[in-house]
C-alpha cells in the first residue's frame, strides 16, 4: 500500500503500480467497509462542503454535483450545493470548502447554453434533470445521468486533481461547458475570473471571490483558486462565453462570468475525459499537481485508486455488528470527519499566506513539505467530535492542522478560527484554536514549534488590545478586566460587549482552562494562574436564584426580562436551558453549584422531553432546535449527555446517549443528522463515531493527562488501529438493541470500575471487555 501510494502521489509512475491495484481492488469487492457509507445520507438541507463524493480523506479536489449552487449565499452559511429534494443538476462542482468553491463543469448535448437556468426551468440553461436511481455514491467516485442529454457523468479524484468523465450518446452537437466566473456554494462574489483553451489540448483558469465571512472578518482579502488540465479528445470547435454573450472561435476570456466551452462529435458510448490539478496559489502550481500526482493517470485508475485509499482510511476502525443500519451510521459518520477540512498546500509545499503571499512548508530530506496545510471550518465544537477522533486514529493530520493554525498566526500576529485559504472565516466570531493546539500537546501530539503554540494559544486568551476582527473575540476586555461579557443586545460582538455575552463568557471560560492546562505542563506558572482565574468567569453569570446563566449588563445587574428558552438574546445559536450545562472544564463545580439532585433531576427530563422530538426538532432547518430543551444538531449541546457521568447517576449518560444515537441520527436523505441540521464539517458524524465505541472526554482532551469517560458501546467488537501503531479493542458481551448499560468491565482482563480511562492507555493498545445489560448497575462505576 504504501510503495502504491508513494508512486501515485509523488511519482505518478502508474503502470508500476497496476498490480497492486488489480489485487486491492478485489480486495475491496468481496465485502467493503465502502458498502456501509452512503453519502447520500442527510443530503436534504446540506451545506455547500457537505456533499462531494469525488474526493479523497482531506483532499483538495473535492468533486459533486450541484443543484443550487449557483444561486447565491447571502449570508455565507445557507444550505446550497447539493440538495437530494432537486430533480436536476446544473453541473458538477470541483472545489467544496467553508467560503470556497470553484470551477463548474458539465456536458450537454444539441443547442449549446452558458447559464445555468433555475430548478423550477430546467431548460431555461444547460442543468438537465435526473433519476434516484441513476445516481450512485460512494466514497471516492460519484455517477448519475444527465436525462435531458443522455450524457452519464463520473467523478473521481485524487488528492490535488479532479476527474470528470462524460459518456456520450451519437452527436454532433456534444459539449463540455467550464463555467468559471461566476459565484458556487458559499464562494461569494466573484471578482475577476479568466480561462483558456490552448493549442495542446490543454485548459487552465482562475477565479478570484470574495466570500461573505471574508468581507466581515478581513474585508481586505479574498480568495484565489487555479486550475491546469487536460481534456482527451480535441475538440473541432472552442468558444468563450459571459453570461448568455457567445464568442465563437475565441479561446481565452478573462472578467466576472468567464466561461469556456469545446463543442465535439462524439459516437454512441464515446467517453470524454478532463482531469485537471487545483492549487490555491497559481496556475503553475496546478501543473505541477497536475503533473505529481495525475499525468499518466486516466479515470478508472483514479477511481481505484480514491476507493483504495479510502478503504484503507475508514478500515483503521473496524466494528463488528449485526446492525446494518449501525454500521452505516458509523461509517457515514466516520466517512464525513475524514472528508471535510481539507488540503490546501500544493505538491511543492507552497500554500496562500493570510497577508496575500505565497508561504513556503519547509522540506524535509527528500524534498517532500514537512506537513500538510489545511483549509477549515470554525473549530467551535470540534473538541468533542472531530479532534477527539483525530487524536485516537488520524494524529499526524492533526498534527499538520495545528502547523497550519500556526502558519497562519506566524504570517499575521493573530490565530483564525476558521481558515479560507489562510483568510480569517472566523464563522461565530468565537476563537477555540487556543484549546485546540492545548489538547494537541496533551494528547502526545507536538511535532512542532511548542513556545510558539503556547504563546500563540496564550495571547488568544488575553490579549485584547487592537485585536484582529478576524481572530474572533473582540468583546474579550470586558472578560478579561471584569470577569464577563457584557450584555449588548443585538447580533454583533465589539469591545463594549456583545449579544452573545454568556455563552462568549462560557466560552472563554472553558478555554482559558484548556490553555492554562498547557501552561501548566510547560511549567509556566505565572499564566497558569492568570488563566486559571479566567477560568472561573463562568460563576459571575450563574444566577443561584434560578439556577440558570444570564445576561448580566455592564453595570453588573442581571437583565430583568428573561426567557430562558430564548435564543440570541446573550446566547449564540442557543439558549439559556441548553448552555447552563456549558461549563465542560469544571463539571464538577456546576454539579455542586446546582446541588446533584437537582441537577441530574433537569438533565434528564430535559432528555426525557427532547426524545419526543428526536433530540434537535424535525423541522428540515439548521437551526431547528434552538427553542428547545436540548439540541444534538448544534455545538453547544454536544456534551451535555455525558454530564452525568460527573454525577451519582452515570448510568443516564449510558442511557441517553444510547437514544440519542438511535433517534437522532437516521440513514435517509432528510433523517440523516437529525432533520437536515448542520454537520459542520464532519462534527455530527465524528460525534456518533465517538459515543457509539463509548468513549468520550467533556473536557475536550484539555487535562494534563487526559482521559476519556465511558458511556454504552452499541457494536459487538470495535478494533481501532491507533496512532501509535497499536491495536485498542473494545468488545461486548450480552449486546442487544436493548443492552443499554454496562454491567461490568475488564481492562487487559483485569477488572475495572472507574467510569473513565487514560488516553495513553488507549492509545498505547488496550483490550476493554464490556458486559452490557438491560437493566443499570447503579453501584459498578466509580
């Protein structure tokens, strides 16, 4: 495997390799991990980065079709891409990222068109509509037909290079149309765009946007995309188009909408191919990708190639189960965090600085960069999902995700919380990168320059002066000097306060913790303690007469009309009901605050309410749950079940995360993350993959010696191949669909009774027997 990929990836030296492909490939065919991940789950509501089939784990050519995503993003967030309640598709989209997408392109058969038309007109532009049942999905490959051309597309991808294959019906009017100017998913304003056809058959482009989170956190910048490729028949004729403006015979356009179009004969089942390299720093670097990874490389060798690699990835955990259902939830889940996030480096190691220049990854004795830099959604949440499960199976990415962070606060002075080819996209105007890098270093994982990450973790905690907009906390003075947020009412956040006061408050509070852990270990006591009482923040908006948190004005007073079901109103993408529980790095101290009873009492008739609606609301809308008790489908919520484990009743956290796992989470286009909720990236999915092996860390992997606390394994036999080269298996005895807790536990065949277990243990190889029952053993965990 490795000597296949090294001559994939680095060398392109395919026919050396058509062996091992051959033998990997039959492999795969008898009863694949691929079989148990459909990509078409959720795919109502879906956000822009959400479905692209045609990609590789954390690649950059990341391939789909598009039913909407010409239609503009207003606000930069709204569900646009890929919709599975469309009925036809207007092309296939290259480029999928948070605030980044590039490069339609499609084929069309009879009158040539160059816009795109509406899902309500299909034949007013070049979309065509299609049949369910002439679609497949599937890790590494995407095919559908186009039933207004009789044209079948394929796509496929490796890491830095997109295939697109057409299969065409006799013609003489057959085209492949490259719309290039014009806005996809969450890209925004297209600012300039060029593409050209030259005399070897060759096409390359770029297109510069400005995205809506661009605008807002670092409204100075934008985003470059470039692509080279190769198509693999000569066209008898080439075009340039603007909008629904024709230029016949020209091969080059450059301005807002350019487009380019190759009009062939083509005979029954005669196949086109373009592949083509991306980069987000120049059309030369596209080459060069082009040229490393896919010169000599045609389709069906990249499809097994892609379907290779991503066995290989999701087979780094495997469950055994009767469940079909379960182990697609599972391997959807898993599927979707190796998916999102995604390269944004070249071949050469040069990736987009933030201040516009092209940075250069230093080389290691062979040449090759030292890591991978990556675009990213915001990290608000990923702690309980995504880094978790990166720490476990895949920490060497995480390791490059914290250099790129890094990268990025060297060039600017300030971290990102979200990344768009180094632009600060910061999302929800938070920052957690600080807690991110802290829970790397706690976990083992630190090959990189560790007093840059401290100090780079430190000053997001408290410095405040002419902080960067796009760094994301700029009400962080009145935090640090007063010991919270203040109350402003309204959407936006500035150093007077902001509308979001108690959960920034909350927030800052659990990272602080996170980076005075770091300090901590690194024997910085000073900062540690500066940091440990910021830590404590979170009590000054704890109102003991109602035991919820609440908005509390500059002049210290609680505001008087509150509404605890109320969200926006001192609580971002959230309420007070939900975010009283967010306090993850001292949940012991909010227990007591409470009182135990009381506590676990409200916890679990929230729990006990919210399965009546699924646990996040089945209205298909990302915020559908906001109003409510308690929402699975949004960061805030997503630790709160395994509170009780810091209780005298951690059998509830078995329980309900158990009926979590089975009701909010389904196996259909629209019951796929709740009811068409936001998967961030991979966070929804990486959360079930968690809680169903029963592992998780409310702390977010942020202790000196972290720990993961144990909840109810629902598979038969999980086998995690870990970071360390090791093998972690958890096995259960008695499972059922109904076994929902535990009733014993051996660790390497020795009894165990705590509720939780070192990550080093885990991850240095460890056998965890588990005997599961129907009936809670109130008196086993300590």
């Amino acid at each position: 495997m490795k000597r296949f990929v090294f001559c994939l990836t680095v060398l392109g030296l395919v026919c050396s390799c058509g062996t091992a492909i051959d033998d990997q490939k039959k492999d795969i065919n008898k009863k694949s991990v691929l079989d148990y991940v459909d990509p078409n789950i959720g795919t109502a509501h879906s956000r822009w980065f959400f479905y692209t089939p045609g990609a590789v784990p954390f690649g950059m050519a990341k391939l789909g079709p598009s039913t909407n995503g010409s239609y503009g993003n207003e606000n930069g967030w709204e569900a646009v891409g890929y919709d599975s309640r469309h009925t036809s598709i207007e092309g296939f989209a290259n480029l999928h990222e948070f605030q980044i997408g590039g490069f339609l392109f499609t084929a069309t058969t009879g009158e040539l068109q160059t816009i795109p038309g509406t899902l309500e007109d299909p034949e007013s532009g070049y979309r065509s509509r299609f049949d369910k049942e002439d679609e497949h999905a599937s890790p590494g490959y995407y095919k559908v037909n186009l039933k207004d051309y009789d044209v079948t597309a394929e796509l496929t991808a490796t890491k830095r290079v997109g295939f697109q294959k057409y299969t065409f019906p006799e013609s003489d009017n057959a085209n492949i149309i490259l719309d290039i100017g014009n806005q996809l998913g969450e890209s925004g304003e297209v600012k300039n765009a060029s593409v050209t056809f030259t005399d070897d058959n060759t096409i390359e482009g770029w297109v510069t946007t400005y995205p809506e989170y661009v605008k807002k956190y670092q409204p100075e910048g934008e985003v470059n995309m470039y692509f080279y490729g190769e198509v693999s028949k000569r066209p008898k004729a080439v075009g340039t188009f603007i909008g629904d403006e024709i230029f016949k015979k020209q091969r080059s356009i450059t301005g807002k909408g350019s487009g380019l179009f190759m009009e062939f004969n083509t005979k029954a089942n005669e196949s086109i191919e373009i592949k083509a390299g991306f980069s987000y720093t120049s059309v030369e670097n596209a080459r060069l990708n082009f040229e490393s990874e896919a010169e000599n490389l045609d389709f069906e060798e990249a499809r097994s190639a892609a379907q290779i690699t991503w066995s290989e990835e999701l087979n780094k955990i495997k469950v055994k189960d009767s469940s079909t259902q379960n182990k697609k939830k599972f391997y959807t889940g898993l599927y979707h965090a190796l998916l999102g996030r995604g390269l944004a480096s070249d071949a050469n190691g040069q990736f987009p600085e933030n201040d516009g220049s092209v940075g250069q990854i230093p080389l290691d004795k062979n040449g090759d960069p030292e890591f991978g830099f990556y675009n990213t959604d915001s990290v608000w949440g990923a702690f309980w999902n995504l880094t978790q499960l990166w720490t476990l199976a895949w920490p060497d990415y995480y390791n490059d995700f914290v250099q790129s962070h890094l990268a990025v606060y060297k060039n600017s002075g300030w971290l990102g919380d979200g990344l768009a080819n180094s632009k600060f996209v910061s999302g929800v105007g938070t920052n957690f990168v600080g807690l991110i890098i802290a829970s790397a270093y706690q976990s083992g994982i630190r090959d990189y320059d560790i007093e840059l990450a401290f100090k780079a973790a430190y000053e997001n905690e408290v410095k405040y002066k002419n902080r960067n907009e796009g760094a994301g906390k700029t009400d962080l003075q009145g935090f640090v000097e007063n010991g919270y947020v203040p109350y402003v009412p309204g959407w936006e956040t500035s150093p007077e306060g902001s509308g979001f006061s108690v959960s920034h408050t909350l927030e800052y509070s659990y990272s602080s913790y996170a980076v005075a852990q770091f300090a901590k270990a690194l024997g910085k006591d000073k900062e540690y303690k500066e940091l440990m009482e910021l830590s404590d923040n979170w009590k000054n908006l704890y109102d003991e007469s109602t035991d919820f948190v609440r908005p509390k004005l500059v002049s210290g007073k609680f505001i008087e009309e509150f509404d605890p079901f109320a969200p926006w109103e001192g609580f971002q993408e959230g309420n007070a009901w939900q975010y009283t529980f967010y306090v993850p790095h001292a949940p012991k101290e909010l227990v007591n605050k409470m009182g135990e009873e009381k506590f676990v009492k409200r916890l679990d008739s929230i729990f006990t309410v919210s399965e009546k609606t699924k646990f996040g609301g089945e209205d298909i809308d990302a915020f559908a749950g906001l109003t409510y008790l308690y929402n699975q489908g949004n960061q805030p919520n997503l630790h709160i079940s395994w509170l009780f484990n810091y209780t005298d009743h951690p059998w509830l956290t078995q329980k309900w995360t158990r009926e979590i796992g089975n009701k909010f989470y389904g196996v259909e286009e629209v019951h796929g993350y709740g009811y068409g909720q936001d998967e961030d990236q991979g966070q929804l999915g990486a959360w079930y993959v968690m809680s169903s092996m029963g592992l998780f860390d409310v702390k977010g992997l942020t202790e000196t010696n972290p720990s993961f606390q144990l909840g109810s394994p629902i598979f038969d036999e999980v086998e995690i191949q870990t970071g360390e080269n090791e093998t972690l298996k958890i096995k259960t005895v008695n499972n059922s669909p109904d076994a929902y807790y535990i009733q014993s536990i051996k660790l390497n065949g020795n009894s165990y009774e705590s509720r939780e277990i070192d990550l080093k243990t885990l991850r240095n190889g460890a056998i965890l027997e588990i005997e599961m029952g129907v009936a809670p053993h109130k008196t086993l965990l300590k």
